[in-house]
C-alpha cells in the first residue's frame, strides 16, 4: 500500500513538474516571439534615390553599429556634433577623394557645395538626403559610393552607412550643422 501510494505521489510531482516546465517553455516561447515580433515592428526609413526618385533598397545588415541602427529607425545622424565622429568624417572624405570635386571644406569645386543652404540637390538639406545622395550617386556625374555600389567587382568597397553619417557630420560642421535650418 505504501508503495502504491509512493507511486501516486511521484506520478503527480511529475505531472506537476511537466505542468509547470511547459508553462515555462511556452511564457518563453511567447517572449521570444514578442521580442522578435517588436524588432520586426521597427520601421526602417524609406530611401529614395537621387537619380530617378524610386526606391532605394539598402541591406539592413549593413547599418552595423549602433548610430547607424538609430539612423536606420529615425534618419537622424547622431554624429551630429560629435567631434570624434567629425574628426572621423573629416579622414573619410579624405580618403575616397571627396576633396577632388567638392573641395577641401565641402564649399564645391568641380562639383557642388555640400555645405548649404543652396544644396544643387534640395533633398541634401536633411540627412537622410544626403546619405541617398551619396550613397547611390546623382545624374549630375557622380557614382555610388555605398559599399558594393562603388566598384561592383569588389562587394567590400566603398563607404559604410557609419563612415557616411560621419562624413555627413563633418559635412554639417563645416557649414550648417542643424540640416532642418537650411
């Protein structure tokens, strides 16, 4: 009888352990759906490119950082006043030869002004703009300088969205840093 009753005891801490491990399973399988749900919720914003105004189709993948991600979400530049990043977009612009067309301060050369508040591409005058321009070239002569976009040969060439909002802040610093003033 002892053994019986042993056996009815065990038999219901189990089913009661199972109970509780499933509810568990199933609380965390709604979390991770409702976490999963909320990130895919996030609404990237829409880019536009210059050339013909269609969509402008980014992988999401490439905004790895977490300033870029921001960007991503809102079109806001947070290297906006970020001596370090604009220091950083200063060696950037540099580097990809952005001085040959649009000179040493981004007042225009060959090529446009970047500075404002006359932008040859009215969309310049906000950030996101901007990094359409850029990023995906202009019909006025200018190239994609977006990584992959660049030289189609080499995936990994080109600017970053990182390296872009940076460049875009030293942009801003050297004429109008507050892009909704323009």
């Amino acid at each position: 009888m002892k053994s019986l009753k042993l056996s009815i005891l065990m038999t219901m801490l189990i089913a009661v352990l199972t109970a509780c491990s499933s509810e568990d399973s199933t609380s965390a399988a709604s979390d991770e759906s409702a976490a999963s749900a909320s990130a895919s919720s996030v609404k990237a914003i829409e880019f536009v490119d210059t050339q013909e105004s269609k969509p402008l189709v980014i992988d999401a993948a490439l905004f790895d950082t977490p300033q870029a991600k921001e960007f991503l979400a809102t079109g806001n530049n947070p290297y906006l006043g970020n001596e370090e990043a604009i220091a950083k977009g200063k060696k950037v612009y540099q580097l990809y030869s952005c001085t040959q067309c649009h000179g040493p301060e981004a007042k225009g050369q060959v090529g446009p002004g970047l500075t404002g508040p006359n932008y040859k591409y009215p969309k310049n005058s906000t950030d996101k703009g901007m990094f359409e321009t850029v990023w995906h070239g202009t019909n006025g002569g200018m190239g994609a300088k977006g990584v992959g976009l660049m030289d189609p040969t080499d995936p990994k060439n080109g600017i970053t969205p990182d390296e872009l909002l940076k460049i875009i802040a030293w942009v801003r610093s050297m004429g109008n840093p507050d892009p909704a003033a323009s």
